[in-house]
C-alpha cells in the first residue's frame, strides 16, 4: 500500500469526541473528512467537510461514504461488520473487520488473548442462572458477570461478592444473548498502552498512561505512570506481541490490571484511540489522533515519547460549569472541549490535561483548580 496523500478524502463511522479529535488531526494534515451519524451537526460532524446523517449500518449510506471516500475509520467498535464489509471490500476499511469482531465480543476477545499468549483473569461463558452459580463456585468471589456485547463505562455488569448473589447477577443481565464471569483482579494500578501499526508494519508504542476510574467512567490518566520500570517495561511488550500477532493496523489501546506483586493481566481492548490516550495532545512528540491518521494513511510513524509529565482528567457535564469558573486561573492547563451540546452529568463534554515538571507537580496543580472536587454523578 502506497501512502493516502494528503487532499485525499477520510470517512469516519462515528460522530463523538473521538472522531472529532481523530477529523482535527486529519484536517491540519491536509486531509478532507466525511463523517457517518445518525445526528446532524455532532462533535465530529462539526469539523468534517460533509456529514451523512444515517443510521451506521445505513446501506445507502455506507454506499454513499465508500463512494466519497478513499480511506474508512472508525471511533467506536460497535460498527456492524456486516454493514461494512462493502468499505473492507473496496479495499477501504484498511483497518479490517477482524479486529472490529473480536473486541464486540468479551468471550471473543479474552480468547484472542490467550491464542496471543497474554495473561487474563481467569472466566468462563454463562448461558444460565445455574451457569453463573457454578461459574462464581469455580472463579471464586468476588467476581464480575458481564455482558459480551455492548457494555462500556462499567454499564452490563454486575459485581458478585459472594455465591448466593449470582442469580441475582443474572436476572440483572439475563436481557444479554451471552454473559461472560470474570474473577475479580485485586489490581493495584490499571494502566493502558496504546500501539500504533501500519500496513506496512511500522509499529510504536505509546508510553504507559496509569488510569484512575470513579463509577467505572475513567476519571484521570498519570504519564507516566507510577509503576516499576518491570512493569512498564512488560506492558509495552505485552500491547507490542498482542499488535504483532494480530497484524494491526491503526490503533489499539490495552487495558491492564497490575497486581501488588507486579502480575498483569489484560483487562481488555479498544481497536481505537482511547481516552487514556488524550494526554498525548499536549505531552507527547505526537499525539494518538496524528498517529492514527499516519498508521492508516500508511505514513511512517512518529516515535511517540514524552515532553513532560501531565495528569488528564475528564471534563463531565457536572465539571463544566467549574471548569469556566477556573480559566482565569489555567495558565499549565490545556482545555480540549467537544461542543456536544447539553452538560448532563456524567457525560463526556471534553478533558483537560495539566502539564508540570514532575507527575506530583501536574497533581497539585490539578487539584489546585477545584473543579473535580465534588461528588461525581453515577452516570445516567
Ligand atoms: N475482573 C475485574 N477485576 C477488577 N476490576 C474490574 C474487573 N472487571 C472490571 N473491573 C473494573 O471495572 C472497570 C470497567 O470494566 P471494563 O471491563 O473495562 O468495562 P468497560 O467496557 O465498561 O470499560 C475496569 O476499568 C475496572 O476498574
Ligand atoms: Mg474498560
């Protein structure tokens, strides 16, 4: 594959903050943009060239995107495969669908681990309530039910903290085709690892983001991260051996568990840039988004490393109003907002990211500016 130079046309499947951020890269790079959402005038929709306002798995409207278009992406990985088989036919979809499969799917994705030879928790399928009794006898509480499909940001799963709260468990999720049990990883830290890979093979590595979640919706990311030089050292290779084995290309982002004694287990997967990857807009020799672009677009890529120490935190709907109260006072702050319109609480609106001489110094400076101090909203 040649390189997509620059006036060429980038479809994106998806209108959220991702897709705008990954359209904004694209853009500065010369690149035109047509974005694929149900909603007119989205956060990406705001910056791309053209809109389609269709459902994803629109056949018109994938007809009318691979028409446009020279090269597919996607910011969210509930695209129907199906729906898109015509862009990976056309020879678009440079990414493939394989990824896109694999990571809908829990059970689909922790085997691909395993045939990858990375560590997991140990699980297992569950089709019945009597499945999810047996399954927790033989995990051990706690543990964690899951739906395989379609949960993000802790939604579709249920904590198990002992064996009579498993059928519980399952009526909760019984409305999901397929559940999956997990055991529950005491983790220590939960860090991520974002590789970049292209056609032609180039492959790079972010530097490891240590990820703090409140009600299960991440909340702040600390590069880098403070954990050994062991365990920074083998999560790169795990993100590195995973990328290799399943031939990536574009991004994907690792979640991982770290245990107190330094065991790592992976989590799971994101065949996308990923919000503990935002960081790398204003701490990085590149950021995801311009990666992403270079890695599809089949550009040689950019040897991602730090330029200083930043803390990132998310700007919810309940943040919004501090966040305005505090700019007079954000001179090491750089404020990414995604204009998506209405601040509910608990809805993703944007992120800051907070630079300083060390991690401690980003830290205070964070805290300095109050806006995260009250009690964040449950997600609704
Ligand atoms: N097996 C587990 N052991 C420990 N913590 C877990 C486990 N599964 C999930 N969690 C916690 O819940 C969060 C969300 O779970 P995850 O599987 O990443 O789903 P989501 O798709 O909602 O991000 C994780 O980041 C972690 O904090
Ligand atoms: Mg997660």
């Amino acid at each position: 594959m040649t390189v997509i130079q620059p006036g060429a046309t980038i479809g994106i499947l998806g209108g959220g903050q991702l897709g705008r951020m990954i359209a904004l890269a694209a853009r500065e790079m010369g690149y035109r943009i047509v974005v694929l959402e149900p909603k007119a005038n989205s956060s990406a929709g705001q910056i791309a060239d053209e809109e389609i306002i269709a459902p994803y798995d629109d056949a018109e409207a994938i007809a009318a995107l691979n028409a446009k278009c020279d090269v597919v992406t996607f910011e969210f990985e509930n695209v129907d495969a199906v729906a898109a088989r015509p862009l990976e036919e056309a020879g678009k979809l440079v990414q493939g669908t394989d990824l896109l499969k694999t990571t809908q799917h829990r059970l689909r994705e922790k085997e691909a681990l395993e045939a990858a030879g990375l560590p997991v928790a140990k699980y297992q399928a569950v089709r019945t309530e009597a499945e999810a009794e047996q399954a927790v006898k033989a995990l051990g509480a706690p543990s964690v039910l899951k739906t395989c499909r379609g949960g993000y940001d802790g939604k579709g799963q249920v904590v198990i903290e002992g064996e009579r709260e498993a059928a519980e468990a399952f009526k909760q999720l019984q409305h999901a085709e397929e559940l999956v049990m997990e055991q529950w990883i005491p983790f220590h830290k939960e860090v991520s690892v974002i590789v970049s890979r292209t056609p032609t093979g180039e492959m790079t590595v972010f530097p490891v983001a240590e990820n703090d979640h409140q009600n299960n919706i991440l909340h702040q990311t600390f590069v880098p991260a403070r954990v050994s030089p062991l365990v920074h050292e083998r999560a790169v290779q795990l993100a590195q051996k995973l990328a290799r084995h399943i031939q990536l290309v574009g991004t994907l982002a690792v979640e991982m568990f770290v245990t107190e004694n330094e065991e790592i287990y992976v989590n799971e997967l994101a065949p996308r840039p990923h919000n503990s990857g935002h960081y790398s807009l204003d701490a990085c020799t590149v950021s995801q988004f311009t990666q992403h672009i270079r890695s599809i677009c089949n550009w040689p890529l950019i040897e991602p490393e730090m330029t200083r120490p930043v803390v990132m935190t998310n700007v919810l709907g309940e943040h919004v109003q501090p966040l305005n109260e505090q700019l007079p006072r954000l001179s090491s702050a750089f404020v990414h907002l995604y204009d998506k319109g209405e601040a509910r609480p608990g809805r993703k609106m944007g992120h800051v990211n907070v630079i300083g001489a060390s991690i401690e110094e980003a830290i205070q400076e964070t805290e300095r500016l109050t806006v995260w101090d009250a009690p964040t909203t449950i997600n609704g």
